[in-house]
C-alpha cells in the first residue's frame, strides 16, 4: 500500500495489533458489505504466544469460544469449518476431546489471517492522534518492509495490542530469567543452570513447571516454584462463573 493511498483513505475502523480479539473482529467485518476496516500488526506473520507453544498444553475453554462461533455461528471462520477445510473434521469428532491444543490453536488462527485482505503485516503504529477537523484517528504508521512513512485514518480505533512482559527491576542482563512469552526460544540456555525457578501460580507457570520437571534427572538441576498465593488455585471452570462472561450478564 502506498502512503498516498493510505493518507487519502478513511476507513470505518482501524484495528492496531493482531491477536486473537482483532482477529476474530475482522473475521466477524469481513462479510459485511459496506463496511472498510484495516488492521495493522507489526509482526510479518500472525503468531500467538510462540514462546508457549509447549507440545500437549491445552486451551482453558474448548472450541466454541473460537474467533467468531458465539458470535456468529453461521461464520466462514469458525473452528469448525476450518476442520472441514483442512478434511480433519471426521478426525476431530472421533476424537472427543473439546480442548483444543495451543499449537492448532495457533494453526487455526493462521488459516482464519490468511484469508483476510483487511490485515496487513509488517506495519509498525508509531503514534495516534485524533484529526478534528476531519473527525477521525490518524495512525503514523512505519512500513517495516520498504522503510518508509504511512498515515491511515479512520473513523473508529480498536486497540489490540495484548499485554507486554515485565521483568523485575533486580533482573539484569546477567542473570539467567526468562518471561513466561519468551520460554520456549529461552529454554536450553535455562536448563544449564543448576537451579531453576518458577514465579507465578497462573497457568503459564504450571505448564513451565510442568515441562522441565520432565529434563531434570536428564539436565541435572534442581526446580523450585514460587507464587505469592497461599496456595496453587485451580482453573475456575464453574457453570456460575462462566456465566458471568456471557452478554446478558453484562
């Protein structure tokens, strides 16, 4: 896309990141007629948690609460039918087991990304400013590809960018740590310490737990794990809590 064309275009929405919410909002645009969206990701291909993609470790929810399903049903984009695209559906019947797994997660999403020409990659969102005159949001925009400068404007703003991994301040260059996000790229370089720690009592921790308490006789270090709770808490899947996520509570 050329800054001319991106400068002189004002879109109905301008999407700035893509995880899964912007994702499965522009899923959920694309057959809408009359309706022009852009979305924007820094990344030059969609991935999701790579630094997680840990081999068995599970979704919490199972695969209705995909990218469109509880929204749309009807959706070219559902999990579904991605299955039937794939010819993998019969499969995943026979297989019984609702929770999909991080990694077809992570394929699933990729399928459903490849298929949208509102999402263009490799665009780095600089700054944002709201043009009164105009009465739109302006996005400077660094075009990672060609080096070069864009503006996109469009009429309502939908920022997705996930959170950002935060170490403590004591954590220098020095040490051997590791966020959560970066382990897998991080995790040969850890086991050859002598002691591994784990922080947090979320569910990223008891699948890093997990994952090298299965290297340790083979490493030969020893594994601890620490969280400010009282206790390890279970995942809440409870018939009264998941309510509380539904529209007609809200």
């Amino acid at each position: 896309m050329k800054g001319s064309q991106a400068a002189d275009t004002i879109y109905d929405v301008l999407g700035v990141g893509l995880g899964p919410f912007n994702l499965g909002l522009a899923c959920l645009m694309a057959p809408v007629e009359n309706l022009t969206a852009v979305f924007l990701e820094r990344k030059s291909a969609f991935s999701w948690h790579d630094g997680m993609m840990i081999p068995g470790t599970t979704l919490q929810n199972n695969f209705m609460a995909d990218l469109v399903t509880l929204a749309d049903p009807t959706s070219a984009f559902t999990y579904l039918n991605y299955c039937k695209q794939q010819g993998k559906i019969y499969r995943y019947y026979f297989r019984e087991n609702f929770y999909l797994t991080r990694q077809e997660y992570n394929r699933y999403c990729q399928w459903a990304a490849s298929q949208l020409d509102s999402v263009h990659y490799e665009r780095h969102v600089t700054a944002l400013a709201y043009d009164d005159a105009d009465q739109c949001y302006v996005a400077t925009v660094t075009d990672l590809c060609n080096q070069c400068q864009l503006q996109y404007r469009a009429h309502r703003l939908v920022v997705g960018i996930g959170s950002m991994p935060s170490l403590p301040a004591c954590v220098g260059e020095d040490y051997l740590s590791a966020h959560s996000g970066q382990y897998l790229r991080q995790k040969a370089r850890l086991q050859k310490a002598r002691r591994i720690t784990v922080i947090g009592s979320g569910q990223s921790g008891a699948e890093i737990y997990y994952d090298l308490l299965h290297d340790m006789e083979q490493h030969d270090y020893e594994l601890y794990w620490i969280t400010r709770s009282s206790r390890f808490f279970q995942m809440e899947t409870g018939k009264l809590t998941l309510e509380l996520i539904t529209p007609d509570y809200a």
